[in-house]
C-alpha cells in the first residue's frame, strides 16, 4: 500500500510539473494574455480588461490595416502598448489637425474611435517605410501612438503579436476585429 500512496505523489507532481511547461510554453509561443493598462483604446478595449493575443499572427501571416496589436513600446522598452494599425509598407498616412486620418488620399471612416476625444495632434503626410506600421489609438486624445514619437513608424518585428479576444471581465467577452 505504501508504495502506491508514493507512486500516486510522483505522478500528481508529474502532472503538475507538465502543466506548468505546457501552460509556459503556450504563454511562450502561441497565446499570451495581456491585461490593459491605459484608456487609450477605449472604447474597443477599457482599461482593466484582459485580451488575448495570437503571437504567431505575424510569423505566418501580414499585419493588416485595422489590427490590434500588442508591442514593445519604441520609447519604453520594457512597456507594452496596444494600438491600432493605421497604416502598413506603402501607404501614405496623414492625420488632419481635426483627428482625422487620410490613407492614400482617401478620408477614412473609423466608427471604432472614441467620439468624446478627439484628437487634436496633427501628423503630415508620410509614407510608411517597409517592415514598419502606423498605429493609433482608439481614443486618439488619450493616446501615446506613432504621431508622439521619435520616429512614427513601429518595426514590424517590435510587435509581439495581434490581440483577438477580450476574455475579461466577462460582459465585456468579445472577438476583436
């Protein structure tokens, strides 16, 4: 009887030890959860809520305009930020001194920005280098984005992947898009 009462022990601690490495490595290499930490995309995302984010989105497949990603900070590195893409390789981004953006000459209608902060950083028209994105904010008046910092454009390898799920709190459960 006792040596069951042991080899019960070692696999109850095998089957912890396995969990620990699968959960590591799921965080590691595929999913990571990230918690919000700012209002500055309200009010897709709020302050507080925990998204879920694909980190080999980009491994196989292209950043794409109106993707919500999770990044090294370009002037914190040991901060995350998410943001929206705006403007990927090729296109010519502007922001009006209005808070509206122009994407190669066309006025674009973003229903997902915060009405009740607009921005009011301009940003003249530029093209985005290759290997690099323009990102928003969803709350363009609380935002510190690709307009406040040294060089606008994020390296496409800063991005840690592409938020896709909003898992809490629990009302607030959604896909993002």
């Amino acid at each position: 009887m006792p040596r069951s009462i042991v080899r019960s022990f070692f696999e109850v601690i095998g089957i912890f030890f396995g969990a620990i490495i699968v959960a590591w490595v799921l965080q590691a290499y595929l999913v990571k959860p990230f918690q919000i930490p700012s209002e500055s995309m309200v009010p897709t995302i709020n302050i507080g809520d925990r998204v879920l984010v694909n980190r080999l989105a980009y491994r196989y497949g292209e950043v794409k305009r109106g993707d919500v990603i999770v990044f090294k900070a370009p002037m914190e590195p040991d901060v995350d930020y998410v943001k929206r893409v705006i403007a990927v390789a090729g296109d010519r981004v502007e922001v009006t001194p209005r808070g509206a953006v122009v994407l190669n000459g066309e006025l674009q209608v973003e229903n997902y920005t915060n009405p009740d902060s607009p921005s009011l950083q301009p940003f003249t028209e530029q093209t985005v280098p290759e290997g690099n994105v323009f990102v928003m904010g969803d709350n363009r008046g609380d935002s510190k984005d690709s307009r406040f910092w040294t060089s606008p454009w994020l390296p496409v390898n800063d991005i840690i992947g592409k938020a896709f799920f909003t898992y809490w709190p629990p009302g607030r459960m959604d896909m993002l898009i």
